[in-house]
C-alpha cells in the first residue's frame, strides 16, 4: 500500500462549519481536493454558497448551508442537510471564529457584551457543531473525526487585552483533550490545530499596521507571517486515516513562535 493513500479522503464527507470565511473556505477546497465531499456552512449563505460553487466547478462535490453554528437547531439543520445530499458525516471542522484583535480590553474593564460575543464565536460554535456532528456519527457508528481550531493564546498570553480569547481558545483546547477521551469509545478522534496570527481579512486591519506586523514578524523565528496554506497539511493529516492513533493533540502551526516562549 502506498503510504501516501492514508491521507485521501475517498468516500467521506466533512462539514465545515464556517465554511464561508477564509479559513473555512480553504479547508474545504482542500478537503474536497483529497476527495472528501464538503458540506459548508456558514452565517453567510451566500459565503457558504460560494465555496461549494468552487468545488464543484474544480470538479468536486459540495454543498453550502446558511447555519449560524451558535444554534443548536441551525448545527442540526446544517448536518442533516449533509446527510441528505451525502448520505454520512464522517469529518466536522470547527472553522467559526475570530475577533482576536477586535475588542481589546483591559483586564479589570472587560465587558460583559463584548466577553459574550467572543465566547459565542469561538467557544459556543464549537460546541454546538461538535454535539450535532457527533450525534450522527455515532447513530451512523463508523467513527469520525472531529478537528477544531485554537490558538498559540490558549496557552501564551499578550500583553493586549485578549482576556476573552485567551478563555475561548483555552477552552477550546481543553475541550479537545476532553472529547479525545470521551468520544474514543465510539472510534472519533479529537484533535486541534494551534496557529499564530494566519494572514485573513479578519487581520487585514491589525497587519496593516508595519510596527504590528514587523514585532509579530521578529517573534516568529520562521520570520514570516502565517497563510491558510499553512493549516491544510495538518487539517488533512487529522481528518485522514493517516492520523487513525492520534487524538487529543493539540498541534502548532506558528513558526516556532511557541517554542521560543
């Protein structure tokens, strides 16, 4: 057996929850590139709409769901449109996120609203997608993978007002080696990718700034600025059997910057 058929992706199928937004959108296509067929979901319909159209038109199978990942009933909806289409769920991508450098607070000011709505994001979304995902992977009871996305600030923190998304991602990482344990029984493994700063639209603004973006830089001992190229190995790599002995992991994708802390 060629060692390389281990990361293909034939036959299964991913719901990509957030599906519509940079990260999102480049997991999919990647996924769908290794054969998985993608359902994408996203609060954006139209976002979500727009991936799957870039699948199929590069001869892939997918489709694009509007789901706000924070509902439990939205989660349902978006799995079952899957199984409808597809007929399984095998890979659920936890790609709903963000708001890391867009309410800064000091710690002892933080305030409710805004500690609501990055939990909401980053913390809720997953738990909401993973519940509904993995509820059918174990009615349909042939294992699965569940892959979400942390960060370097679950563990590092920054002098910037993050206090809220350092809670999130901790959580989200915490959860990981959680459901790890939990989920293993029914043959789904848990695992997470860690970046740094990945170079978005939702960072545009925060890169924009040269003495930003050059001490970020200069921290990185790769000296460069992540890309959503930069998560698709590592994405593949958990959702295929490659990874059939590993969960409970949480992998960095920072350039170094972590080992350096």
């Amino acid at each position: 057996m060629n060692p390389l058929d281990t990361f293909r992706l034939d036959g299964r199928v991913a719901f990509v929850s957030g599906g519509g937004g940079a990260i999102g959108a480049a997991l999919s296509e990647a996924l769908a590139t290794a054969g998985a067929s993608v359902v994408a979901a996203d609060l954006d319909e139209a976002r979500a709409k727009e991936t799957a159209d870039r699948i199929c038109a590069a001869g892939g199978q997918a489709i694009g769901v509007g789901a706000d990942s924070t509902r439990e009933a939205d989660a349902e909806r978006a799995v079952a449109a899957g199984r409808e289409r597809f007929g399984r769920l095998d890979i659920l991508i936890n790609a709903v996120g963000g708001g890391a450098g867009e309410v800064l607070f000091d710690a002892q000011e933080y305030p409710r609203d805004a500690w609501d709505w990055i939990m909401e994001i980053n913390l809720r979304s997953t738990l909401i997608a993973t519940q509904a995902s993995v509820r059918e992977m174990i009615r349909e009871g042939h294992g699965g993978r569940v892959i979400n996305i942390s960060s370097v600030r679950a563990t590092l923190g920054i002098n910037a007002g993050y206090s809220a998304y350092v809670a999130a991602k901790g959580a989200v990482s915490s959860l990981t080696r959680q459901w790890a344990t939990e989920f293993a029984k029914h043959a789904i493994t848990v695992n997470a990718i860690a970046p740094t700063f990945v170079d978005t639209p939702q960072v545009a603004r925060l890169l924009a700034d040269p003495d930003f973006k050059s001490g970020l830089v200069n921290r990185v001992p790769l000296r460069r600025i992540g890309t959503t190229d930069d998560l698709v190995g590592p994405v593949i790599f958990f959702a295929s059997d490659a990874s059939s002995f590993v969960t409970g992991q949480i992998l960095g994708i920072d350039g170094g910057l972590t080992a350096t802390q």
